[in-house]
C-alpha cells in the first residue's frame, strides 16, 4: 500500500512536470531550428546538412550542434514530423523523466547523509521534487534546451547506476553515459568528469581517479573527428580566457596610451609599464574574471528588471528570470547548512560548479542547479524548525514563492514578445508571413542581420534537405572557419543596401528600414521606396545599429512601365 | 603595537597615500560641479563667514537645490587657507579621508578577528581597491563620511572604553550630517548594534546619558528634515520613479484582466518588490562587485569595477565561513545586510557611492579569507620548513598580485582616465578660465554658453572670484526661487549664445562651443575674433572663447 502510493505520488509529480512545460506555440530558438532541421535531414537523406553520413559532429554556422539532440528527435520528427511539437515534446519528457531519476538519486543518498534519515528526509526528498519541477530555469531549459535537459538526465542515469556497486553491468553502463553527456552538450563535461573521478575513487580509491582520464580522452576523440570543434570547445570555455592571443590587443593599447600620454612610470626611455601589462598578469587577472563571469544575479534573476546592465553585455536582458530573487538567499543558507550537516553532498555542488567555472558564463551554473535546489530545501526546511518566526516565516516564502510562480507562468504563456529572443521573435514572424516564398517571387533577399535566416528558413519551410544540400551558395569564411550559406536557389540571405543593389521586378526584400533607405527621422511614415512598396511592416524590433531604425520592411520591386 | 606591525602598517598606508595623493590635480582631469560648489562654499565660507547664497556657518548650503553638508566644507576651509583654492584642496579631505580609512578598517579588523593579520589584509585590501581609491580622489563627501561611520563602529567596539560610546554616538552623528545614505543606514546599524550589544551596555544611567546626549546631538537635523534640506536629495533620487513598475504597465498593456484575478496575475506590489529586490540582490552579485564598470559617468574606474578580481577567492571564502559562524560576526553580518537599504530606495541599479560601508564590509571579509588560508597553509604540514615556504608563496603571490592590481588601477586613473573619458569631466573650463580671468577688464559683458550645467559654479571657482563682490552682485530675489534658473553676476550672464542675434554688441566676451560660436560666421563679423580654441585631448574644440569688440 506504502509503495503503490509513492509509486502514485511519483506519477502525479510526473504528470504536473509535464503539464508545466508544455509549450509549443513559442518561436523556436536558433538552436531548435539547427538541431531538428538536421534530424529532418537525417531521416530524408541519411546525411547531416554538411553531407556526412550519420556524423558523430555536426557543424553548424556558428556553433556545434549537440549530437544527441539531434538523433534524440529523430523518431519523435519521423512520427509527428517537423514542427514545433516533435522538436520540443523529446527536451521536456527528458526533463519530466530527470525529475524521476533526481528523486531516485536523493532516495539512494539516504544511507550517506544523516540529513535523508530523519523524520524530515521525505519532506526533504518531495520539496527538492517541488523545487524541480517548479524551478524557472529548468522550466524553461526543459522546454527550449534539449542538449543540457538530455546531458543532465545522462549524468543522473550515470549516477544512479553507479550506486550498484557490485553489478558491473550497470557500473559499465554508468561510465557509458557519463561519457556520453558531452556529447549532448560539450558543458557538462566537467561535471560528468568529476563525477567519474568521484566514482572511480569511492570503488577503486586513488586508482579509481584514471576514470576521469577516460572524459579527457572522449574530448580528444572529439576534437580529433573535428578539429573545429577544438576551436569551439575552447571559445566557450574558461581557456580561451586564458590564451594570450585573446587579451594581447589589450595589453598592446595600453601601452600604446601610455606612450601617448607619457605615463609617470615612462621613466628615463625605459618603459616599465611592461611590469603592469604583460602577458602573465593579464592571463591570471583573466582567470579571476573567468571565475567571476558565471555569478551574473542580474542574469539569473532578473533580466527584466535589469536591462540598463545588461544591454552593455553580450548577454541578452530578454529572458525569462532562471532562479527567483527570494532564492538566492536561501540557497546559500542551504549551502552552509549542507556543509555543516550534509558534507557529502557537496561532491555534486563540486561537480556543478566545475561546469559552471569551466565554462565561464552564467549558463554554466545550471549544471549547479540540482545542488542549489537540494540546498534550497534544507533551507526551507531549517527556516520551518525554527524557534521564533518559523511557520510566519515558511509561510511568507510561501506566498512569495506562489506569487513569484504565477508572474513567472504568466509571463511565459501570456507574454512571449517580452521574453523570447528577438532574433527568434523576428524570424518566425518573417517565416510565418513568406509561406513558400520562392513560388510568388523571381528573387528574395533577407537580411541576416537579425540572426542567421537560412535554419530558421529551412525549419520553417521544411525545404527539402537534398535539395538544400545541392543548391545552396556558400559564402566565405568566417573567424571561426566556418563556411556560413549565403543562398538557396535565388534565396539571399545577406545585408543589403536596397539603393546600391541589382533591383528587378518581382523581387521581395526583408530587411531593417535603414537598409531601403538609409537613417531617416520618421520611418514610419514610409510607404515607397525607390523602384518598390513597402508591403508589409514589423514594428519595435530591437537591434544595435542605431542607424537601421526599429522597423523591419517587406519590400516588392515595382518598375513603373 | 610592536615595531613590525607599526612597519607594515606603514607600508600599507604608504601605498594607500600614494594612491589617493600622487596627481590629484591631473585625475580626474577636472573638478566636477559638485567639487566645485564645496570648493567656491568654503572659499565664501572662510572669507565671509558665509556661503554662495549668504547664508551665515550653515548645516547644509543650498548649492543646485539638493543642500549640500556643509561639515566637509568646514574641514576643507584650513585646507584652502593653506593651499589656496584649486583642485588639491578641494579633494584633499576625500584623499586623507580615504587614507585614515584604512587605518580604521585596521583597528576595527583586528578587535573583530582577534587577531593583526586579517587587519593587515583587511587595510591592504582597501588601501588598493578601486572603489576606495578613485573616491578618495574625488570630493565625494561620502568618503568622509564613511570615515566618521568607521570610526563611529570602532570607538562602539571598544564601548568598555571610559568616553567610548560617547565618542562612538558623536562620530555615527558626524556621519549622518555628512552624507545622505548615513541618514538611515546609521540609526538602523546603530540600533542594530544597540539591540546585539543589549547585555553589555547594563550600566543604565550611563545609556541614558548617551540616549540624551545622542538626541541632543540629532536636534540640529531634525529642524532639517523638517524644513526639507536635509531630505532635498531624495526627492530627485527616490525609487518612487518606478510607481507603478514600468514592467507592470508593459504586461496590463499587453494582457487586460480584471478584478481579483488581474489583482493576482499582474500585481503591481509584487512588481515593485521584485524592483526593490532586483536592487538589494545586485549589491552583492559579483559581476556588479568584479566585473562592471560604472554606469554612471563620474563614476567610472576605467577597465576596472568596485574590487579587484583577485579578492573573488578570499572574498567568498571569508563569506563563507563568516555567515557559518554567524554569531561571532554578527556585527559585519548586521552591517552587511543593512548596508544596501539606503541605495535601494533609490531609483538607480547599482550606485557604488550609496553603498561604501557594503564595500567595506567586503574588505573585512577578503582580509578574513586571506587569513584563513593562511592559517591553513600554516597548519598544512607539521614539517616547519614546508609550512615556512607554503606561507611565503601565498605571501609573495597575494602581494605580487596586489601590487600589480594598485599600479593597473594607477594607470588607469592617472593614464586613461584624462585621455579616453575627460568628457565625463566638464571640460574646458579649467584652461579657458586663465583667459576669461586676464581679459575680463577690457569688456562689458562676459556671455557663458555652456554645454554643462551649472557654469556659474566653475567660472566662481576658477576665476577666484571674490566672495564679498559675489555676494554683494547676487540678485537675491531671483535666485529666491526654487529650482534656481538665474545665475548671473557681475558682469556674467549665463545663457544661450546664437550669433545671429548676439553679434550685434559691442565689448562683449563670449565663451561657447563650436556649435554656438561658429568659425565662419565669426570670421564674417567685422569686429568678432576668436581669441582662443581650448581643446580636448582627442584635439576636438571644446570651449571656444570670442571677443567683440
């Protein structure tokens, strides 16, 4: 009876995680649109969008596709074929099925950490589940990221099986799936790392350590299959912070005003600001500040409220808030909690935080979350035993919580233009209004400077992948060697300057307003251009050329006869 | 204290001088309008008794409509009768300031950790962070009063002390009337102290003394805070800018409810704690703390934010134990978590200069996670010589880093500071003033256009100008009003110039800008000549002076 309703608990905390990230009317993201359109490829031609059959790495136009994820769809596209839900409905039951596995995984715990023994053991195991299955950023990575949700429930599995130390089967299998997360997602290969050292130390001892070798040899078969993805690997990790040739210029320029300005330690023709900037100290500061760089709280928690900061960043303020303001502070009572009564826990805060370190920007923390959640729950449940204010306390986090969850589903069903990505936003609502373009036009030009057009074009369109293999023009090559498509039969997908270009009749041209005609004082006034109509206007886009306005214009070429 | 610590005590506050004091008239480039107005108030103060507007020895000068304190600028008067008015003085009482500071942070480090070595590392920290050394450089007057803060939390310290707490509640108070942000974050810290403190200050009479004398001490601000000048700047600074969250407005905008449920779905009290929230949080995110630079223009440390990068490790080590042994740090938990309240009432996101005692508290806590290592290393191995060499690496390493992080935060002060961000520093007026000053008699009006606010404040400053003629040319009746808008004086107008209508005159001086005193349309009027381009060091015109005679 006991166990049929844990078994039904489990279920029902099952379904609700499902039911919270069903989402499929939101705008793919870049990343959906490169991965699905590369299974589609798969599935119809055998072959990746590169032309290599059945690939173990994939190339994209900016990135490294995650491998995974694109087989991982490979049935669900095969049945439902390509749209939204096919390539969504795999990240989040990978998700809802790693809520199972972390409840699982916290069960096995129980016989290591006093704290799991108690009365309050499977409060602790059912609030953690809460926290899960409720937590913003592993909503929102459940629905739009499936490499890390796939990476994340390889590395639970892998764990999980390695708890039955003497079945070597599964210890095997374990080894197997860890070694298989990076290539879902190339982040959490220090967590699944250290997690294999961990292991191979807890069975073998010291020996045990050379498991960690084996991810180290992964990634070095990795990169040998591809040396790009060396090139990739290192432009997304806390390495590339460290090589010289990424801070040199800086060092340079320096010197460079120093001389200018003749600096007071300009003394006597000897330069000895060389002492301040040089190769060494500049790497060691750039360590710090890769170690730094993940901490980003306007990041993770409110990038709505704080746009003004991080508008002068890479990172882009339209997000979702990842953990809620009210979180952090209980997390971090947690963690010390957690070192006080649970110290064996933090090997799976150590495993996280390699990620996040390693991979040097905010996103990287979410291979920290799980801890941070347990953490979170040792927290809530300490704050509930206390003396004074205990219950007031709880149930104002309470309320805080339910508030902070309604404004989040809120926001995430109700406002997608206030969160979703703008070159995401902008691309389907291009996509949506060009139907099968090419039948109606001898020729159209889309700007790519809101994003890369061409995977969006090709997921929304479902354009043949033999064809898009046969036809398409290759542009040049890009800083980090690789070639970006330039069009698919007469399909451009470059900026322009309408005024300068080749016009015929017949032609369509997407782009931003100052592209047609340069910077204007009222765009909006503007129905005609030279030798064209504007057809179609999409307001409020948001880019950084100033210049370029905040509109983007369907134009057709119109020659007067 | 014995020799060694005296000595490397020294050495810290050696360096810490040197940073603040080495070419404080060349960095920042140029006086902002605030450092100005406390320079110009204590010249009228020291030669008439009175400031800008006539007003005898007051608690706070009007200055631009907020009402300055005036405690820093009795302190920079000896200053200015010594060294004259220029920028020297003016800054000198944020540099010593910022200096003495260190000292402080020294002593209180060593009563709270019991120990010299994480005050050592404590004071070092501070004397080389970014945020300490670029506002020792400016006339800030937070600085100062961050320093009676300090010493306020060091004589509370040591309360047992006969005169202790007296001198504490007096030093708190100085601080109050010194800076705004002290106006709330000293009664709540003191409170919070008081309430911690509670078993230990049994002697009631001598409390009620205190209480009395404190209140007593209080009497002059409270006539303030009820006449508004004590308050002034918060009603431009006020977090009530974001009432209703513009976030909410956007979503109601995009998504009509109504009734209970638009109350729950879109709340504009949540909305608004989420604001208040978003700010608390960012006073302690380590971007703001390590990464960003300022938003703020006369705040920004060049390449640099608040703390060096290398203090990340020590910073969250410290943390880390601190908050675990909580009770015996509960004053620098207490100051920590009160520390942002008076900046997140405001409307900025991360205002630096609201929050220096958060700052300072980062320092005790680095110095503590220095330490910490430290005694680590020391207790690593029994093997003496290990131990001997470990402790020097860590030594030489945290020094080497150090040092090199004070001289990169030297050259971006003293280097890129006045090559690549002058333009946050008003200028032109420094070098054209000279002019202004030598040719003033030749002419009837002297016409300033600038593109800065507030250039009656500069042209006072940098010409001298007598306080007694000043005040005897003020047009009392209209700068009565409230916000001021007339600044003339003597033979100064301040307003717009547009040739067309202006070169019709004669013995007039006009100090302008390219835009407002073209080339070409000088040169095409008979008795107009430009007597000097003042420029900037990107060799753009910024300041043009044109006679007409």
């Amino acid at each position: 009876m006991k166990k049929a309703f844990t078994i039904f608990l489990i279920g029902v905390i099952f379904i609700v995680c499902l039911i919270v990230r069903f989402q499929f009317d939101s705008p793919v993201t870049y990343q959906e649109a490169t991965e699905s359109y590369n299974s589609y490829s798969l599935l119809l031609t055998g072959k990746g969008v590169n032309r290599e059959r059945w690939p173990m790495i994939f190339k994209g136009e900016e990135n490294f596709p995650s491998t995974l994820a694109i087989y991982t769809r490979l049935p669900f596209i095969k049945i439902l074929g390509l749209n939204n839900f096919s390539v969504r409905l795999p990240a989040i039951l990978s998700g809802s099925l790693s809520l199972i596995l972390f409840l699982f995984w916290i069960y096995q715990q129980r016989n290591f950490i006093p704290i799991l023994q108690r009365s309050e053991g499977k409060i602790l195991i059912t609030l953690s589940g809460l926290l899960f299955t409720f937590s913003p950023w592993l909503i929102v990575q459940h629905i739009f990221n499936l490499a890390d949700s796939l990476a994340l429930l390889l590395i639970l599995a892998g764990n999980i099986l390695h708890s039955f130390r003497n079945n070597k089967t599964f210890w095997t299998l374990g080894v197997v799936l860890l070694l298989l997360s990076p290539l879902a997602s190339v982040k959490s290969l220090p967590f699944s790392l250290f997690i294999l050292s961990y292991q191979g130390y807890k069975l073998y001892g010291r020996k045990g350590l050379g498991l960690g070798l084996l991810s180290i040899g992964t990634l070095l078969i990795l990169i040998k299959l591809n040396s790009g993805f060396g090139t990739y690997f290192i432009r997304n990790s806390i390495i590339s912070d460290i090589i010289p040739s990424n801070y040199s210029w800086k060092i340079e320029r320096r010197l460079s005003y120093d001389q200018v300005e003749q600096s007071t330690i300009l003394v006597g023709g000897k330069n000895l600001n060389r002492l301040i900037h040089n190769k060494y100290l500049y790497g060691l500061n750039n360590v710090f500040l890769g170690l730094i760089s993940p901490f980003n709280f306007e990041y993770l928690s409110s990038p709505f409220q704080t746009q003004p900061l991080l508008e002068k960043e890479s990172i882009s303020p339209k997000a979702l808030p990842k953990i809620f303001f009210l979180e952090l502070p209980l997390m971090l009572l947690g963690i010390i909690i957690v070192f006080k009564k649970a110290p064996k826990l933090l090997f799976l805060g150590a495993a996280g935080l390699s990620s996040a370190v390693f991979s040097g920007s905010p996103d990287g923390l979410f291979y920290l979350l799980l801890f941070l959640l347990i953490a979170e729950a040792i927290a809530l449940i300490t704050i509930y035993h206390l003396k004074k204010f205990g219950f007031t306390l709880s149930l104002l986090i309470l309320l805080l919580f339910c508030t902070s969850q309604i404004s989040f589903f809120d926001l995430l069903k109700n406002h997608q233009t206030e969160w979703v990505a703008e070159n995401d936003l902008r691309q389907w609502q291009i996509w949506n209004r060009l139907k099968n373009p090419l039948n109606n036009y001898s020729k159209i030009t889309v700007t790519n400077r809101l994003g890369e057009p061409v995977n969006y074009f090709l997921f929304y369109n479902k354009y043949p992948p033999g064809d898009y293999q046969a036809v398409r023009t290759l542009g040049g090559i890009n800083e980090d060697l690789i070639r970006q498509v330039r069009s698919i039969k007469n399909i451009d997908f470059i900026s322009f300057k309408y005024l300068e270009s080749d016009r015929k009749p017949n032609q369509l041209w997407v782009g931003l307003a100052g592209e047609f005609v340069g910077k204007f004082n009222s765009y909006k006034d503007v129905n005609e251009v030279s030798d064209g109509k504007v057809i179609y206007k999409i307001n409020g886009v948001k880019q950084s050329d100033q210049y370029l306005g905040d509109e983007l214009w369907f134009v057709e070429t119109r020659f007067e006869k | 204290m014995k020799k060694l610590e005296i000595t490397i005590l020294m050495l810290i506050i050696l360096l810490g001088g040197f940073l603040r004091l080495y070419g404080l008239d060349k960095s920042p480039p140029s006086l902002n309008w605030d450092e100005a107005a406390f320079g110009y108030n204590a010249y009228s103060i020291l030669h008439t008794g009175r400031d800008e507007y006539g007003k005898l020895l007051p608690l706070f000068t009007r200055s631009f409509d907020e009402y300055k304190p005036a405690i820093p600028i009795y302190l920079m008067i000896p200053l200015i009768a010594i060294l004259g008015l220029n920028e020297v003085s003016v800054r000198m009482v944020s540099a010593l300031s910022g200096i003495f500071s260190a000292l402080v942070i020294f002593l209180i480090a060593r009563k709270i950790f019991r120990s010299s070595i994480p005050g050592y590392f404590s004071a070092f920290f501070f004397a080389i962070s970014p945020y300490s050394v670029y506002f020792s450089r400016v006339m800030f007057e937070v600085n100062l009063a961050l320093l009676f803060f300090l010493l306020g939390f060091l004589l509370f310290l040591y309360k047992d002390k006969k005169f202790a707490l007296s001198l504490s509640l007096f030093f708190f108070i100085l601080s109050m009337y010194t800076y705004n942000s002290f106006r709330l974050l000293t009664p709540l810290f003191a409170l919070g102290l008081f309430l911690l403190s509670r078993n230990e200050l049994s002697k009631k009479r001598i409390l009620i003394k205190n209480i009395l004398f404190g209140f007593a001490l209080l009497l002059p601000m409270v006539q303030s805070v009820l006449n508004g000048t004590a308050v002034a700047r918060f009603q431009y600074t006020s977090i009530l800018k974001f009432w209703p969250p513009p976030l909410w407005e956007t979503l109601v905008q995009n998504h009509n409810l109504s009734g209970l449920f638009s109350f729950i779905i879109h709340n504009q009290f949540f909305y608004f704690f989420w604001e208040l929230a978003a700010r608390y949080i960012g006073y302690f995110s380590p971007a703001n703390l390590f990464l960003r630079e300022s938003a703020e223009p006369t705040l920004l440390i060049p390449s640099l934010a608040i703390l060096n990068p290398f203090e990340f490790i020590f910073l969250s080590l410290g943390l880390f134990y601190i908050l675990r042994n909580y009770p015996l740090y509960k004053q620098l938990v207490l100051l920590m978590l009160l520390a942002p309240i008076p900046a997140v009432i405001t409307w900025n996101l991360f205002q630096s200069i609201r929050v220096l005692p958060l700052f300072v508290v980062f320092s005790f806590i680095s110095g503590y996670g220095a330490y910490l290592i430290l005694r680590a290393l020391r207790s690593f191995s029994s093997e003496k010589n290990l131990q001997t060499f470990l402790v020097a690496i860590f030594l030489v390493g945290t020094i080497t880093v150090g040092l090199w992080s004070a001289f990169y935060l030297f050259d971006s002060l003293m280097v890129i500071l006045p090559m690549s961000y002058f333009g946050n520093w008003q200028p032109g007026f420094k070098q054209s003033m000279p002019i202004i000053s030598h040719l003033q008699d030749q002419y009837d009006q002297i016409i300033i256009d600038s593109p800065h606010s507030n250039a009656y404040i500069f042209t006072l400053f940098y010409l001298k100008y007598p306080p007694e003629k000043y005040l005897n040319e003020l047009n009392y009746e209209k700068i009565s009003i409230s916000p001021r808008n007339y600044y003339d004086f003597g033979k100064f107008k301040f307003r717009k110039i547009y040739w067309p209508d202006d070169r019709g005159g004669h013995k007039k001086l006009f100090m302008g800008t390219v835009y407002s005193l073209p080339e070409q349309d000088i040169k095409n009027t008979p008795n107009a000549k430009i007597i000097e381009d003042i420029k900037d060091p990107s060799g753009a015109v910024s300041v043009r002076i044109v006679s007409l005679d």
